[in-house]
C-alpha cells in the first residue's frame, strides 16, 4: 500500500492509458482459422486499432502534465488542460494523416508508374511513413496519423497501383510487420531478465482485476447501446468473446518503457507490472480462445452449412500463421479490376447505399481512384502472366527443377 501511495492521480492516469491498449493478434488469427463471424472479426479487429492510437495519445497526454508543474492548478483546469490536449493531437494528427492518403491518391492517380513497378513501390513507401515523420516533427501522435492514413491509402490509393505494386506491397508490409511484432515480443522476453523490476504482488493482482473489470463495464453496456442502431445485432455470445480477447502485447510494454516517471522506481513498478499483464493475457486469454470459441459455437453460420468433407478436412488444416496469405492476397478485392461500367453497375447504382458509403460511391471513390479501361486490364493480364512464365522457367532450369517434379505438381 506504501508503494501504490506514491503513484499521483497523473501517474495512475498514464498507467491506465498504456494498459488499455489491445492487441488481438491472436484471437483474430484464431477467427481467420475457424470461419468466426465476419462482423465480430471486424469489431474486434476495428476497435484493436482505433483503441491503440487513443491509448497511445492519452499516455503521451498524462506524461505531459507530469512533466508541468501543475501544483499551483486546480483540478478542474488541469482536466481542461488534458482534455484540449488530447483533442488537438487526435484530431490534428487524422486530419494530417487522411489529407497525406488523399494526396497520394491524387498524385498515383494522375502520375502513371505501372509500368516501372520499382519506382511506384519507391512512391508508395514514402507516402506511407510520410504522415509519421510530419506528425512527430510537429508535436503530433505519428501512430494516430500512420493509422488514418493507412485507412485512406487502403480504400483510395491501392486501387491506382499496378496488379504487381499491390501484391508486393501487402506481402512486403506483412513480412516486416511480422518482424518488426517478433522482435518487440522476443525484447520483452529478454527484458524479463535484463531489467530491474521491482514486483508489489498486491498492486499486480488489483491490476489484473481491474483491467478484466474495466473491459467488461465498457463492452457489455456500450454493445447493448449499439444494438438499437446496428441491423447486424452483437450477441451475448459475440460480447463475451470480445470481452474475453482484450489481450494486451508490444503497445503497452513499449509505451511502459519509455514513460519518463520520477523516481525511477515508478518506472519499474510499471514496468514489471505490465510486462505480468502481457504475459498473463497472452498466455491464459490467448491460449484459452480456440477451446472457448468452439465451447459456446461462435463460428460462422455459412462454414456450418458446407459439407462435411470439407468441414472435416477444415478442422484438420487449421493454419494460424499470420503470414501465410499469399493466394488471398492475389484473389482479393484489393486488386481493383472494375472498368468504368462495372463500376457504375455495381455500386452507384445500388439502392441500398446511404449516408457516407453513397457519398464515397457516387463522388469521392471516383475523383480519388483510377477506373479501368480495357486496355488496362488486358495490359495487366499480361504484366501477371509474363511475370508467372517467367518465375516458371526459372524453377524449371533451377538446380531442384526436372520434369517428374513438373508431373507431380500438375
């Protein structure tokens, strides 16, 4: 209890902001895996990511008010301080981060680099990371910024790219995200045992408690509220799982490393504290998802109707790699190869589009997106299928290429 006093209303402030942040990598590979109902794989993938930014620009907020001097303000004027605070970098930094998605759009559009896919890939790079390094050069949150231009580039810029360019994109992305998510989580390994921790078991416990208690005052409520307003309903079922997923990884151990608390046995007291919240939702929470998944049937309704050769052949093929997409990825709807027409027909037309998605069908997708022409399309066929030959003829010559290994695969 002598420990926990010495943690200011600020400190605790700073605390709870670092450890809301969310990382579901596990359960949504568990979802892909098990054919899980598309609409809870969204919420609690949408809320993971939205929920790291805010987590993010609310530590950074409390760790600022530790840094004044604040003694001679009251409380009120501190919350208004705080709150002024954290409203211009989540707002400023989506403005900067969506106005950088919607120039890239404009520019790819406009600027034809199909054919030097090196040189578009080179664009593409730069206006992704672009929003980071203007964010933090002017006291933004880069993460807001990179996470609201990463929406915009998705939906507007992929599109404008040539069939090469996406593909190499979405695999280089995910291969260095998975790297760079690999490293995080083997510092934090190794952090266990090159650190100086400082453990108050009673402080550990309440925290668990509280994160567990927190999380569910917050899905429970808020889910029934959204149920008046939503034609796909959150079930009772999809709550608990939502609940049950509030894993917390690389964002609140890395938040916890670099907040500048004093003394420093705060930052260790924290620190230590956090690093047992990571390990103990990953480890119970993440390892008990795929039995309780399958314990209260929350797959899909359309994979419960396929046959049941393929239902018994899905339960022995269950894959959670996080990287193995490749074949998703060319087949996705990510490669845009709608023509003008087609566009037109299948979505402008539609009468079930309203609000923002008929605005972005009818003006913003085509001001900001490339529609096809044929030639397009037939020139890109080409680009795919020479590029595929070529790849073939080299596996063919290749040290381990023959003509049995050639009759095996076909």
């Amino acid at each position: 209890a002598e420990v926990i006093c010495k943690l200011n209303m600020t400190d605790s402030f700073a605390f709870g902001s670092l450890i809301s942040a969310v990382d579901p990598v596990a359960t949504i590979a568990i979802f892909n895996a098990l054919n899980v109902d598309p609409v809870l794989n969204m919420l609690v993938f949408g809320e993971s990511i939205l929920n790291d930014a805010v987590s993010i620009v609310l530590t950074n907020t409390a760790e600022g008010l530790t840094r004044e001097h604040t003694s001679d303000v009251s409380g009120w004027q501190t919350f208004l301080q705080a709150l002024g605070y954290f409203l211009k970098m989540f707002f400023g930094s989506a403005a900067l981060g969506t106005l950088t998605g919607l120039i890239s759009a404009v520019v790819l559009k406009h600027i034809d680099l199909r054919k030097t896919p090196s040189l578009e890939f080179g664009m593409m790079i730069i206006f992704a990371y672009l929003p980071y390094g203007l964010s933090e050069g002017i006291s933004l949150s880069g993460i807001m910024a990179i996470l609201f231009s990463g929406i915009v580039m998705s939906h507007y810029t992929h599109h404008n790219l040539s069939p090469v360019t996406q593909i190499l994109m979405q695999q280089t992305l995910r291969t260095v995200a998975f790297m760079c998510e690999t490293c995080v989580f083997a510092f934090l390994g190794l952090s266990i045992f090159s650190f100086p921790h400082k453990f108050e078991m009673s402080f550990v416990i309440w925290c668990i408690v509280l994160v567990l208690f927190g999380r569910a005052v917050n899905i429970f409520p808020l889910s029934y509220l959204l149920n008046f307003f939503r034609d796909h309903k959150i079930t009772p079922k999809m709550m608990f799982i939502m609940w049950f997923s509030g894993l917390r990884g690389a964002i609140p151990y890395a938040l916890s490393l670099h907040l500048g608390l004093e003394p420093i046995e705060k930052r260790q007291l924290i620190g230590t504290t956090t690093i047992i919240i990571v390990l103990f939702t990953i480890l119970l929470l993440g390892g008990g998802t795929m039995p309780l998944i399958r314990l209260i049937d929350i797959e899909d309704s359309k994979a419960r109707r396929k046959s049941k050769k393929d239902f018994r052949k899905s339960k022995k093929d269950i894959n959670l790699s996080k990287t193995e997409k490749m074949g998703n990825t060319i087949e996705s709807e990510h490669l845009s190869e709608l023509t003008e027409e087609e566009y037109e027909a299948h979505y402008i037309k539609r009468q079930d589009l309203k609000g923002f998605m008929w605005l972005d069908a009818k003006y913003l997708n085509p001001f900001f997106t490339r529609r096809l022409t044929q030639e397009d399309l037939h020139h890109g066929r080409i680009q795919m299928k020479t590029l595929t030959n070529k790849w073939y003829e080299e596996v063919r010559q290749g040290p381990s290429g023959s003509e049995d290994d050639e009759q095996e695969l076909l």
